[in-house]
C-alpha cells in the first residue's frame, strides 16, 4: 500500500450497518445475518461489555467467546438457555483468545452444555502457563520487571495481585481435554457454510478470527474494534518479546487479505465495515508513538519516562500498568530493528537511547 493510499483510507469514515452507539440490550438475540446472532455480555469491569456471537447450525449452535466469569455474565446465559436455546444443542464453543472476558465461563458452558472448546494452541499455552506457574515466584518477577522499567521500589505491592493468579479451583478451568485445537485456514462447516479461521498476534499469541465469505462476516474478536485500539503490551513473562511488530503485521494481513465489503463483528462497540481503513488507522497510530519515541531517546530515558511522553494525562492504577507495557512494546519494537539501544543502570533501570 501507497503512502497516497494509506492517508486517505485513514480519512475514510467508517459504516456501522446497525448505527452507530447502538446495540441490543443485554442477554437480547439480535440477527445481524441469517443464522448469525449478536449477544451484548455486560462486564463487571471499566470496559463494561464484550460481544458474543452466536451461530445457529441447523438445529444446534456454536458460541463464540463466553464473557467474564461473574454471576452477572453466568445470570444472562442463564436467561438465553431458558428462554432461546436449549444448552444441549449447543455443540461448540470457539474462543477467540485467552483474555477472561473470551474466555472466562468456556470450562463452565462447556460443562453446562457438554460440548468441546475450539481454541488455537497459542492461546491455550499461554492461559495454562499463567494459571500453573508457581505464585510465590510472580512477586520476583514483578519486582525485578519493575525495577527495570523505572517504577518506584514501593510499586511491587501495588502491582503484583494484577499478575496473580485468581483463586478458582482447577477444574473450573479450561483443561486440555475438553479442547479442540484451531489454527490459521482452518474451516468450521456451521449452517451449511464454511467460517475460515484467520489468526493475529500481538495483542495476544494466536488470536483467532472467523471469517464467513458467503456471508461477508468477519467475528474479528480483538483484532478489529470501530473506536479503540486493542492493547499491546510486553508483561513481565514476555519483557524482551516484539509483540508490536507482530500487532502491526496482523493489521496489515487484516488490511490486504478481507474484502473491503466485510462486515466486521468485533468483540467490542458496534458491527462495522470499513476494514482496511480501520486497520490503516490502528498502523498509523502505532507509527506515530514511534516517531514519538525515535525523538524523546536523544538522551537515555527509562520505560516509566517513555510513557509520560505517549500518555501525557492522568491514570489511574489498571491504565498506569497498561500503559507502560505499551509503551515497553514499542520500545522493543525499535530494539528488535537495531533503531535504539538499551543499558542497565547502576539502579537496575533499563535506559533506551539512539544508536550512534
């Protein structure tokens, strides 16, 4: 793509077929195509609701992505078995990837339902390594995670229950037992149609989107939001890794390869179409910060002082810690392509300046 062409697909507006700020009220079926249902999941967090999709196969039906495990999320499937589906038509449940509002209450509905879970081994790796790793030893990876970005010592108290494990019993999680693995060109026969699967990185392992050529539907999870970009960060078990670099390619593969005319079922906000142009928006953006980051590294700052200058505002303590996996991502995007290099301090604070 032309510098010519990207500027004016990131001047182009975006259609919402079903308007914009609009959806269906909570545990509401709403048809967004023939057999495809639109299922808004409210959140128990600042985020405060993910879209579900759900696909009727004939008689049965495939979910993809769970919610959050709260009783409130638990409440609205609770009022779509007893009065839409019968749980034991439902025969599949694909998540998109690992984060708890995809794939929160998957061991449960997959248990309530006795069906299999559909999900990339990427995405299965990383949830099972964060949920057996050993917790005693999270602290001192945060700590030292911490003290190399520039955080005070006093932040490790604050931080570390972010990077704990929550106390649910293990088999309330998804096993591998109950899983089917997918990867990228794999095809879901539902409803007499095929949905490709797509995958994209970066903003997690092996994320994975459905697309449905008949239909000109993508359930694009994560990887395509109307209004919000996805977060990419690097976290303290990935704290050298170049998922940006990964997010952006992604992005690109979304851009060139989905049919302009697709409409885009994302996990969050409203359908839209408008693809290329949204993936454009989110390169450029990230393209920026890094101009952004090229500039501020003529004198060696540390992750913490990096963020100031691409979040110049106030956070609070969930956006701080995202913020600066960010802002740590896109400073190993430069490393990874030798544009900057890296020291340790005396203090232990990793400072990032300009290659000579």
């Amino acid at each position: 793509m032309s510098a010519l062409t990207a500027e004016s697909e990131t001047k182009k507006e975006l259609v919402y077929p079903f308007k914009k700020f609009w959806s269906p009220e909570p545990g509401e079926l709403y048809e967004v195509a023939e057999g495809v249902f639109w299922l808004r999941m409210p959140l128990p967090i600042a985020l405060d609701h993910i879209n579900l999709w759900l696909l009727r196969d004939g008689d049965d039906w495939t979910i993809v992505d769970t919610g959050y495990d709260a009783e409130s999320c638990k409440a609205v499937w609770h009022a779509v078995f007893e009065q839409v589906i019968n749980p034991t038509r439902v025969t599949r449940i694909v998540v998109t990837h690992f984060h708890p509002d995809h794939i929160g209450l998957a061991a449960w509905l997959s248990q309530r339902c006795d069906c299999r879970i559909y999900i990339t081994q990427g995405e299965l790796g990383l949830y099972r390594k964060i949920h057996s790793r050993q917790q005693s030893r999270v602290r001192d990876m945060v700590h030292a995670y911490l003290q190399e970005l520039g955080f005070d010592a006093t932040a490790t108290d604050t931080y570390v229950p972010f990077f704990l494990s929550d106390p649910k019993p293990v088999n309330e999680r998804v096993q591998p037992s109950q899983c089917e693995i997918l990867q990228e060109h794999d095809e879901l026969q539902i409803n007499g149609q095929v949905w490709r699967v797509i995958c994209g990185n970066g903003h997690s392992p092996e994320h994975a989107c459905l697309y449905n050529a008949d239909q000109n539907l993508l359930i694009a999870g994560d990887q395509a939001i109307p209004r919000i970009s996805s977060n990419v960060s690097v976290y303290p078990a990935n704290r050298h890794a170049d998922p940006l670099g990964d997010w952006i390619s992604s992005c690109e593969k979304l851009r060139d390869t989905v049919p302009a005319e697709t409409v885009i079922l994302p996990s969050h906000q409203e359908p839209f179409i408008g693809i290329q142009t949204r993936m454009q928006q989110l390169i450029n953006d990230h393209l920026s910060q890094l101009n952004q980051l090229r500039l501020a590294v003529q004198a060696p700052i540390s992750a913490v002082q990096a963020r100031n200058i691409l979040f110049a505002r106030k956070l609070n303590v969930v956006d701080t810690l995202l913020a600066t996996g960010e802002t740590l991502a896109h400073l190993n995007y430069l490393l990874h392509r030798r544009e900057i290099a890296a020291k340790t301090g005396a203090d232990g604070v990793m400072l990032y300046y300009q290659r000579r």
